[in-house]
C-alpha cells in the first residue's frame, strides 16, 4: 500500500474515532498536519467510499473471504442444536516431551 493510502486511512480513522464527519477537506487537513504530501484525488476518493460503507463494517470485515460464513454459521449450528454439538467437541490437552536443555550437557552459551 502506498503511503498516500496509509495516510488517508489513517486520517479517516482518526476522524472516525474522534465522531467527526469524514468528508476530503477533513482528510486532506489531517494529512496535510501530518507533512504528507498525497495526490489530490485520493482524499476524495476515501470520502466517498465512506459514504456508502460506514468505517465499523469495514473494520470488522477485514480479512473475511470464503472461510468467514464457516465460522459464523458453526456457533450458530451450535446454538441451534442446544449446545449437543458444543459436548461432543471435547479439548484434549496433549503433554509434549520436554526437550533436553544445554543445563544438562553441562554447557552453556555464557560459561
């Protein structure tokens, strides 16, 4: 990602998270505060997506392909079943040999 993306991303978070309405001016302020110097289309462009998808959305659909309906639709099965599913699934906690340490070759790193 460039950085006249990064500095328009994080421009429209801060104004997002400060409750502050995300339009270019607002963008284009807070990059110039910044001394980033960015292209004149892109706080506009950010601007208008923003409009039509609202910052939350894309925040918690970040890296959510084909596998997100999986896990979203398993809990719900769960739920749906009464929780049978939920004691059938049992967490096995498997003990890993432990490896010999260099205390019992008699050396080590700082002797």
């Amino acid at each position: 990602m460039a950085t006249s993306e990064l500095a328009c991303t994080y421009a429209c978070l801060i104004l997002h998270d400060d409750g502050i309405a995300i339009t270019g001016d607002k963008i284009a302020t807070l990059v110039k505060a910044a001394n980033i110097t960015v292209e004149s289309y892109w706080p506009g462009l950010f601007a208008k997506l923003l409009e039509k998808r609202s910052v939350e959305d894309l925040i918690t659909n970040v890296g959510s392909g084909g596998g997100g309906a999986v896990s979203v639709s398993a809990p719900a099965a769960a739920a749906a079943s009464g929780g049978a599913a939920a004691a059938e699934v049992k967490e096995e906690k498997k003990e890993e040999p432990q490896e010999a340490s260099d205390d019992d070759m008699g050396f080590s790193l700082f002797d």
